[in-house]
C-alpha cells in the first residue's frame, strides 16, 4: 500500500485541511511555497495516465476540492497555481494521483525549456 493510500485511510497521522467521501488534503512536507497543499482521491489511481471516465467526477472534486481550501486559505483573490505531476519525466515522486495547490506568495515559472 502505497503512502497516500496510508494517509487517506488514517494509517499514518495527518492533519487533514479537508475531507469528504472522495478526498482528503493535507499540508506537503516539503512546502515550496507559504501554502503548500496536496489533494489527493482517497481512491488508489497511479497517475494521471491511469485515469479513465470513470474517474472524471473524482479529478473534477480534486480541483473543486483545491479551490475551497484557497478560498478557505484566503489566498484565491492573489492567484495560486495547481499542478498534478504525471510519471518520472513529470516529476512525480508518489505513484498515487495528487494534486498541489500552491499559493500565499508569487510564484516563478519553474519549467524550462531544454
């Protein structure tokens, strides 16, 4: 069982900023930023390249899950970025579909052209 499924299912303490039938959130470990949040289905799905239509209600409560916790955060009138890395050239480390909500300052670009 991977380390989101643990979190999701309370099998490693975390302090959920969110929870429904669907998701949880909670604060990244390693923040990039002043607010630093993944979303994550409670659902096991690899990533974004394992997804089928199946799985369109839950991505869509990802980003609607994401924006009530900006809204919550007070830091939607500013802006945030969401990002959901996708395979080892994507940079995802967790093999379990999660989605960053990063905000509470002003973010860079941090994709280059090679």
């Amino acid at each position: 069982m991977c380390v989101f499924c643990k979190i999701a299912k309370k099998e490693i303490p975390t302090e959920f900023l969110y929870e429904d039938d669907l998701t949880v959130a909670f604060r990244d470990i390693h923040p990039i930023a002043p607010v630093h949040v993944l979303v994550i289905p409670k659902k096991h799905i690899e990533s974004v390249a394992n997804i089928t239509e199946v799985d369109e209600r839950l991505m869509g409560r990802l980003i609607l899950t994401a924006k009530k916790i900006a809204d919550d955060l007070k830091i939607s009138k500013e802006g945030y970025k969401l990002l959901i890395r996708v395979g080892e050239y994507g940079g995802q480390e967790v093999p379990h579909i999660h989605l960053h909500l990063i905000g509470g300052a002003r973010l860079s670009e941090d994709i280059k052209p090679i």
